[in-house]
C-alpha cells in the first residue's frame, strides 16, 4: 500500500547518517564487502572483548544498486583450538523487533564449554537498535492513559480505532520505503548476506521465538548453508500472522491460569486468594475498578501489561504477585508502575521494537481489512479467553492501516534442512506448542524437546540441565534425541522451575540472558 513514502525514508537517511562509501556500493551489487570489526563501545559486549561492526545491504533486494541500510553486527571469537571450531553461529532473540547485538554473549551459557567452538554472531535487523535507519514511530504511543483493552462501549472502540490508525500513520511518515522491506524474507537476506561477509561455507543459527520462524525461512531457502540450528519457542509457520495471535489469545489465558493458581498456593505470603479461581476473580474485579477509577497513571491496560509479563515467563512471578498485593490491601500503585515502566520506556525511540514488530508482522501476510471480522473473532475468542484477547487485538490493530506493502507469507518446506533441534514448553503462550508440532511435521529431520507442563517461553541456556546438556550434544556433535514415530515431542525434560517466594522485602532480579533475549511478540 505504499506509494509516496521514498522520499521520506531518503530524508530519514539522512538524519541518521547512513554513510554507504563507493566501494560498499559496488560491492553491493554482487557480494557484500567483509565486515570492518572494531571493538565494541560499551556493556557486557566490551566486558566480554566482543568486536562490533555494520554491514551494508540493499533496502530492496529487487534493486541491489539502489538505497543502502546498514546492519549492526557483533561477534565474539571461538577460543577452542582451531582444530576444533565449528563456524560462526547467528543469534536472533525474538520479537519482531528484538535488538539481537548482545547474543553474540549467549556461547557462555552453554555447558561443557561447547560454545568456544563457534563464533557468536548477534545483529540488529534491519530497523532494530543500532541498525540504520531505526524506526521509531511515536514513542509515548505504548506509555500511560491508554482506554481500557475491552471495548465495552462504542467509545471505548472508536478510542482505539483512532489511535491504532494514528500509530500507523506516524509510522508512514517515519518509515517511507523501509516499510516495503521489512517482510522476514528481507532479514533472511540480510542473514545470507552476513553468511557471505564472514567467508563461511555455513552458519549455525539460534533463534528464540520469532528467531525460529527467521530460521526455518533459512532453512527452506538455504537447507545447504545450515550446519547446526536450534529453534526455541517455536512459530507455526501456518498461521503467520493473524491467526497465530487468536492461538496466543487461548494460550495465555491458560497460562496465566497457571499463574493464579501458584499465586493461590502462597496465599500465606501474598494473601489474594486461596484458589485459582479467588485470585482470577480478584484480578478482574480489579480491572473494573481501575477502569472506573485509575490508580493514578495505573488502569486496567497498565495492569493487562504488568500480568503479562508471568503469562511469558515464571521469572518475576514473585515481583508481581507483591506488587499486586500492595495495591489490593494497600492502596499502593507504586509497585505496579515500577513495574510497567520497567517494561515500558518512554524514551526518544523507545517504540522501536514495537514499530519494527508491526513493520514486519504487518507485511509477512496480509491482515483482514473488515473490522467486523476482527469484531466477531475477537470477541469469540474473548469469551472463553478475556486475559489477553482485546490487548493483543489493539496490539495489533495498526495493521488495518499499515502503509507497506503486504506480501504472500513465506511457504516453509524443511525436506531438504539438515538435523535441527526444536525446544518448547508445553503451555507456553506466546508460541503455542502446536506450532512446534507443526514444525516437526515440515521439518523431517528434526526432534522436538519438550518441557512438559511447562509455561516459559524459549527459557534455553537458563540452567535446565536437561534442555541445556541436549542443546550442548548437539552444537558439539549434531546429537539429536532419537525421533519417534508418533506426532508428539521426542524428548521430555522438566521445565523450568516455578520460584518460590521470598520473604517479604526480598527481590529476585532477571538474569542478564533474560534481559538480553526479552521477547516482543504478544
């Protein structure tokens, strides 16, 4: 749908000072120049002696002489004897719009050292972070004063239509021709291109999340340039995008559900409820309360957003049930807006990952352009799963109006992948387990591990010794658990542990590698 955004995105350009030099350029007509490494400014990268770069790539690849991007990439070395590496490894940790450039730490995490045998390649996509152009939309679009998630009034509904709209607009302006290049086949370009840079005959790749479906992408374009790949979290290639976020709708209400039922077991800590079902009504008639009376700048979508944090993960599942239980028997919002801010900058630019989420997510596939049919499966899927139904709806609504082009999703076909390792637990709900299934389906060769009656979403290299020692096996050798027969996981392990509480001033802090690999996709 874009038709006079060009002259924006060379404007854009411009200001944020993308330097393509007339060897780059050349170059870029045929095979990309080598990276020119330098070491990296700042953070756990330069703790770590990591060396950062930017590799340019054509906008379009349907005008490989035309505008240049640039994307950011980091690498940490092998320190395995050379006799013993295994080539550079890409990490993308999810979203879309996850800044990747940290991953290239995550070969630490990895046991028996197994991850000194490659090279650790994290990027930013194109649009992300330190990639150049970053999009950025509006950057107080995410924070506060947001209607409530259900529209259940007309001018809750007209509320959202004209923000979404809004959003998507602002986005036109910022964005220009980027817009029609952000599909994740243009990434899975970018990817190839890095492949080349480096000079290596393969890659390995780690995604999480949306990583996965950049990998099987690569996978079904490129089976020949993959040596070793693991997929955790995984996306149902056939249900990109629209369905696919009706799928997390129903899950997340089960997680969640999993949520308030642990809540429920600490009562004497937390005292919410002493069943599930108490602390689930406790909840929602909290949010009717909120949408009559905000508790200052909390209302019921900062308090959807502060609980969807334990629907991802069961890190900070003390953080919030605390929170949550200063509001009820206190009066005291602090704690939850601590903890919105903490997941809801708004910063210049902090929009980033949400514009680059909606850049791709919105031109993978085409999205429904009649309103009565979001309507009607938004509202079916509220009825029976209301947690987080409207907020992904909202989340995702600028898609009615996005100004980039919608192409044909990608049709992903893993006969000819080489072994690859597929990870997810069984209730997680931002990548249902379905999806994983299906992925086993189209890729033969694969073996799905699963964290049985788990509820975290791609929690590898978190200290799980069985998901951990697997992932070791076969980054060292191609190990793979054996393949059953029957259309289910191949290998079971626990998943990750539910915390249990601390006292009552006590604060469990995420790890780095959660910091690093925190997800975007609702």
């Amino acid at each position: 749908m874009s038709r006079f955004w060009a002259a924006a995105f060379a404007v854009a350009l411009g200001t944020v000072g993308v330097a393509v030099t007339e060897a780059q350029a050349g170059t870029a007509r045929g095979e990309p120049a080598p990276i020119a490494w330098s070491a990296c400014g700042e953070g756990a990268l330069k703790q770590q002696g990591a060396e950062c770069g930017f590799l340019s790539v054509p906008l379009d690849y349907a005008k490989p002489d035309g505008a240049k991007i640039e994307i950011a990439v980091s690498r940490i070395k092998a320190t395995a004897p050379a006799d013993k590496r295994q080539g550079p490894i890409l990490v993308n940790p999810g979203g879309p719009g996850g800044s990747g450039l940290g991953m290239a730490t995550l070969g630490q995490h990895v046991p028996r050292q197994v991850g000194a045998a490659y090279d650790w390649i994290g990027f930013d996509p194109r649009g992300v972070g330190a990639s150049k152009p970053k999009l950025t939309c509006d950057s107080t679009y995410t924070g506060y004063n947001r209607p409530p998630y259900v529209p259940a009034t007309p001018e809750i509904e007209k509320a959202w239509q004209a923000r979404t709209k809004a959003y998507a607009v602002a986005c036109a302006k910022a964005g220009g021709a980027l817009l029609d290049n952000m599909r994740s086949e243009d990434t899975v370009r970018d990817i190839e291109r890095i492949r080349v840079a480096l000079g290596a005959e393969k890659i390995s790749f780690y995604g999480f999340s949306y990583g996965t479906y950049l990998g099987q992408i690569y996978a079904t374009r490129h089976p020949e340039r993959v040596h070793r790949m693991v997929l955790d979290g995984v996306v149902d290639p056939g249900r990109v995008w629209y369905k696919s976020n009706l799928d997390q709708d129903v899950a997340f209400d089960k997680s969640i559900k999993v949520y308030f039922a642990w809540i429920a077991k600490y009562d004497a800590v937390y005292h919410l409820g002493r069943t599930a079902a108490d602390v689930e009504k406790l909840y929602y008639r909290q949010l009717d309360e909120l949408a009559r009376k905000p508790a200052g700048k909390i209302g019921p979508a900062e308090l959807t957003d502060v609980f969807l944090q334990p629907g991802y993960y069961v890190f900070g599942w003390e953080e919030t049930a605390r929170a949550f239980s200063a509001w009820v028997h206190r009066q005291d919002s602090a704690p939850l807006k601590a903890l919105f801010d903490e997941n809801h900058e708004q910063t210049e630019g902090a929009d980033n990952s949400y514009a680059v989420y909606l850049a791709v997510q919105c031109t993978d596939a085409p999205w429904p352009d009649d309103w009565t049919r979001w309507q009607r499966d938004n509202w079916r899927v509220h009825r029976k799963a209301p947690f987080e139904t409207w907020g992904n709806a909202w989340y995702n609504a600028p898609c009615r109006h996005w100004a980039g082009h919608a192409g044909a999703p990608v049709e992903v076909n893993g006969a000819q992948a080489p072994p690859i390792l597929l990870i997810n637990e069984t209730l997680d709900a931002a990548t249902p387990y379905s999806g994983a299934l299906e992925a086993r389906r189209r890729f033969p060769r694969s073996a799905l591990l699963e964290g049985i009656g788990g509820t975290t979403h791609a929690g590898s290299l978190f200290g799980n010794a069985c998901v951990d020692n697997t992932i070791a096996d076969y980054l060292a050798a191609g190990t793979l658990p054996g393949r059953v027969k029957a259309d289910r996981s191949d290998k079971q392990c626990e998943p990750i542990a539910k915390p249990t509480p601390l006292a009552a001033d006590g604060k469990s802090a995420p790890t780095e590698r959660l910091r690093l690999q925190r997800d975007f996709v609702r």
